[in-house]
C-alpha cells in the first residue's frame, strides 16, 4: 500500500521509513512562524530556563496583527518582541512596514514543496499552496520549539478533492472553497490532511491555490496540500535560489474521502454571519445592506485579487453608504499594485488604501465595527465579535463579490 | 476526580467567542484573561463560574484561532473540565498544554443540562452523568506525560531538568 503526501513528509522529518495514521511523530520543522505573539510567546520560553533559543534560522518573526501600534499596550508589545529578536539574534525578522506574515512567508521563499512549517496562527495551512505541509500550533508549543526545537503531530488521514470543470468568469477560488465548506460543514474535514487536485486547481494561478490553503482550517483540517507543478516551482524561482524535494502521495494510497466538485457548476458563494459554513449563493442574499467592504488579508489581498476589485471599480464610484477599506496583503503587493494603476482607480471609486498588515480581521483596530453594522470581507473568518462588535454581522465572499457589493450597498453576485 | 457542575452550549463554539480577538495582545495576565472567558457567548460565566463547573458542549469546540488564551482563559477561571462531541485539534492541543481535561463522549453531552452534576476521571476515561456511566478514549501515554506534569512548558521544563 503506498503512502498519503502527509505521511510520506512526517515520516521523513522523524526519520522513519513508514508511519500509519494516528502514529504520534516527534519532529523538528523546517520553517516557525511566530507574529505579533512573539511577546508571550517569549514569556513562556523563558520559564523554560534556557538562554539561546535552539537555531535562529528556523524563526520567522512578522509583525502585522496591529500595526503601526494601535494603543501603548500594542506599542510595548511589538517592543519586547523587538528585544528578543536582537537578543536571540533571529536574522529572518519583518517589522511594521512589511505584511501578512503569511504572504511573507511565501513571498520571500522562506517554504517551498518538500518543506514542513509551523505557525502560532491557524491559517499557518497556506503554505500547503507550494506543496508544504505547514499548520497552526499554540504559543506553549511555539516557546518549546524555541527552547528544544521539537514539536509532536499524529498522522492524519487525507481528504482528497478532485475538482474540475471551466472555471466561469466570475468565480474564484475563494467561491470554491466557501462551497466546499458550506457542503461537508465546519468540521468537515476534521483533523485531516486536505488535498486539492485536478485540472480545475492546476488551471489556477499561485495567489488563488493560496486561498484553498488558507481558508482549509476552516473545515476542521490540520493542513491543505496542492501538488506542486510547473507553476509553483516558476513562482518560487522568482522568490528563491532554494532547491526543493517536492512529495507527492503514491498513486495507491490510501484517502479517508475523496470528494468530487465541478467549478462550472458552482455560483459566487458568501457564507453569512456567524460561521464559515453558512454559505449561500450571492444571489440570495441580494436584500441585505452592507456599510463596509474589506478587501485584503492573507485570505485574499494579493496583486490578483486587488486587479479583481479594480476590474470591477474602474470608472464607477461606490456607493454612497458603504466605507471600502483595501489592505494590500504586503508591502511588495502594495507596490505591484500602485505601479499597475490598480490602486488610483480603488482610491478614485471611493475606497481608502491600508497599509499592509491584518486590519480589522481579528477586530483589533483600522475599521472594526460598530452594533448593527454589516461588513462584507473577503477574509477567512465571520465569528461573531470577530470585527470588534459581538452586535455587527459578517459576511465572507470572493474579491469580485466584494468590489460589486461596494457599488450597490448590498450584496450584489458579481 | 473533578466533580462541578455543568454551563451547557451549543456546536462550533469558537475562540472568537471563547476570549475575543480584540484582547489578544493587550491581555498578558492569567487572571485577567479569565474575566473575559466566553464573554461573547454567555456574559454570566465569567461572572458566576465556580471552581471545577463543567463546560459541556456540542461539536468542533473551540474551532478558529490558535489562540491558547482561549484554553488558558477557561482555565483560570476554575472550570475543571470540558465535555463535547468534539474538539478543533488546535483547542485540544492547547487545552492540554495548559493543563485542562478536554473529555470526548458525545453520549453525555446529549444528556447533560445547565446545572446537573457530572463527574470526570480524566486520567482513566471515565465519566459520570445523570446516573450513567461513560467511558471514553484516554490520552495516549506520550500526551498524558504532558498532562500529568501539568502542561507543555512545565513537562518540558521536566525533560530539560533531568538531562
């Protein structure tokens, strides 16, 4: 019997010829993702009672949660992590005025096919876009790989997702994924590994695969995997001189599900406040007024997706009761985009331009929400509270649902 | 043996809800955290919680953020266990790193109201509820290790000692 991708990287990494699902394998990742927690999370390594953190260049350090600092609590934090950066002497660190931690992540080819990271954030998944295996772990977890390098996974089993079909000119990957999510629900994929394949998904560019991984927390699963091809070892070779060892499961594994989905028959999807798998077709949802539309985060505020929102925008005005914020998801996406022409025609429709970084995704500062106000985000997460205000609803969709939804203040299929 | 009294809720209870997002960063103490635990679920909790009350709960609980203040907040507010149909793999992780029970068995969450009394062996699987028993799936020896010391960071402290 041949072996899934999942088992395939963790029994390389613990140094085994073969694991089954459900082994416990104990290993010392490739890449470690820690952003604006890095204060606690060195806190913690220092109950630990070592001096020098295990190796400095399995860290990445990204400030982006809440910056520039939103309050002297937010500023002290970012100072401590400042600290411990120098004093642990971690080279691979990324202040303010750079991005989503995890667009840079991969925009700066820190992780590539073959590769194993880890994050102390949920949506650490996207790197399964180049054919890592990456996922979220705590801050407890984080301190100890400071401190020992080591981690523990149990092996899961795999979900595969075969997708085909043309893709129609007003869905995107991001529709896909809130379909999928909508259809098996919010543990759907519970604590497995997820593999997107198929030549709907080889058809997409690297910005949308990185939607897939992304948003696949969002079913319940422990990572979201697509194949590395042609397309994501061109897309590393700008970014990287790094020579990777991609895996691929065997052709006789063996998956838990295999789950079938054809594009050209899925419609623009929102999922509606306030879990991710309350999803319908932007059609029905045509009566509900919005008052805010985000578009950006590391779900979707790429060069391609802020492109969606200008191809829509161009020459229009929004409307006149909606605020449209864009975040570009980094500061070389911010950049791209400018020297596109993207961004005058966002700010000539009406909408102001972020600095690069999370925004109001996780309700901490720059346009959360007051009671009653309806936001509609391409971001990955509409819990309740989750922009700032238990009382404000929100609504998820593709870029293109997005920007159309500006025009009209309501939600409007693109 | 934890033995308290049962705050029942419904599916997908998330981190959101649990400790909210906007706290993150500015919340570094334990005890502060636990002011706020569920506070945008059930504003009574924080308030009225006694020491080993039960959460009992539906499917994927604590599902979103890698938030362990989510796990930590429940914990010093003296919950002494949570029961549900299932567990996000990230709250599970960081409830046991912190040292919290997080208990599977779907049979007694159906049965379990606000305010009946339950009865937890953690370390043995066993459950007590409405005069039924329950087993359900003990922890691994390898996770159990990190329990029993009462967390990651003090089992890992453990290790390093002993080297």
């Amino acid at each position: 019997m041949g072996q899934t991708f999942v088992q395939k990287i963790l029994a390389a990494k613990a140094g085994l010829d073969h694991v089954e699902v459900g082994q416990i394998v104990e290993i010392v990742p490739d890449v470690a993702l820690s952003h604006d927690n890095t204060a606690a999370i060195s806190k913690k390594f220092e109950t630990l009672g070592i001096e020098k953190i295990y190796d400095q260049n399995l860290h990445i350090i990204v400030l982006d949660h809440c910056v520039p600092a939103a309050s002297e609590k937010y500023a002290s934090n970012h100072k401590v992590i400042r600290e411990f950066v120098k004093n642990q002497e971690i080279e691979k660190f990324y202040d303010i005025n750079n991005g989503v931690c995890h667009q840079i992540v991969l925009e700066k080819g820190h992780i590539g096919p073959g590769m194993v990271g880890v994050g102390s954030d949920s949506h650490t998944t996207m790197y399964g876009a180049v054919g890592a295996f990456s996922t979220g772990i705590g801050r407890s977890e984080m301190a100890v790989i400071f401190g020992t390098g080591k981690i523990w996974f149990k092996v899961p089993p795999t979900i595969k997702f075969e997708i085909t079909g043309e893709w129609p000119d007003n869905l995107t990957s991001k529709d896909l994924i809130l379909h999928i999510i909508g259809d098996i629900g919010s543990d759907g994929a519970f604590y497995s590994s997820c593999e997107f394949t198929g030549p709907a998904i080889s058809a997409l560019n690297m910005s949308d695969r990185m939607v897939l991984s992304n948003m696949s927390v969002e079913m319940g699963a422990k990572n979201g995997y697509i194949p590395p091809d042609e397309k994501t070892l061109l897309w590393l070779s700008e970014r990287t001189d790094k020579k990777f060892k991609a895996v691929y499961s065997d052709e006789d594994c063996k998956y838990s599900k295999v789950l079938k989905y054809d594009v050209s028959k899925i419609k623009p999807t929102v999922a509606r406040p306030h879990t991710v798998d309350n999803c319908v077709t932007a059609d029905e949802l045509s009566d509900v007024k919005i008052n805010q539309a985000l578009i950006g985060t590391c779900t979707n505020g790429r060069v391609e997706d802020i492109e969606m929102a200008a191809s829509v925008l161009k020459g229009k005005k929004i409307h006149p009761d909606v605020r449209l914020l864009v975040f570009p998801a980094s500061m070389d996406i911010y950049k791209e985009s400018i020297k596109l022409g993207y961004i005058e025609i966002l700010i000539d429709a009406g909408a102001v331009i972020m600095n690069p970084g999370c925004g109001p995704c996780l309700g901490a500062h720059e346009g959360t929400l007051a009671p009653e106000e309806v936001c509609i985000s391409t971001a990955n997460r509409n819990f309740k509270g989750r922009m700032g205000c238990k009382e404000a609803s929100v609504y998820l969709a593709s870029p293109l649902t997005v920007a159309t939804s500006a025009l009209t203040g309501k939600i409007t299929s693109p | 043996m934890i033995v308290g009294k049962v705050w029942k809720y419904g599916d997908d209870i998330n981190t959101d809800v649990i400790f909210p997002g906007k706290y993150t960063y500015t919340i570094s103490d334990r005890k502060e955290m636990a002011e706020h635990a569920l506070e945008d679920l059930d504003s009574e909790f924080a308030k009225n919680v006694q020491k080993n009350d039960i959460i009992v709960a539906g499917k994927n609980f604590g599902c979103g953020s890698s938030r362990e203040q989510a796990a930590t907040c429940i914990k010093e507010a003296g919950a002494g266990a949570i029961i549900a149909k299932s567990f996000s793999r990230l709250f599970f992780r960081n409830a046991i790193n912190e040292g919290l029970p997080v208990v599977e068995c779907p049979e007694a969450v159906d049965l379990l109201k606000k305010g009946d009394t339950a009865e937890v062996d953690f370390i043995n699987g066993k459950l007590k509820a409405g005069g039924k028993e329950f087993d359900f799936v003990k922890l691994p020896p390898f996770i159990l290790e990190i329990f029993n010391d009462g967390g990651l960071l003090p089992h890992t402290k453990r290790k390093l000692d002993k080297k």
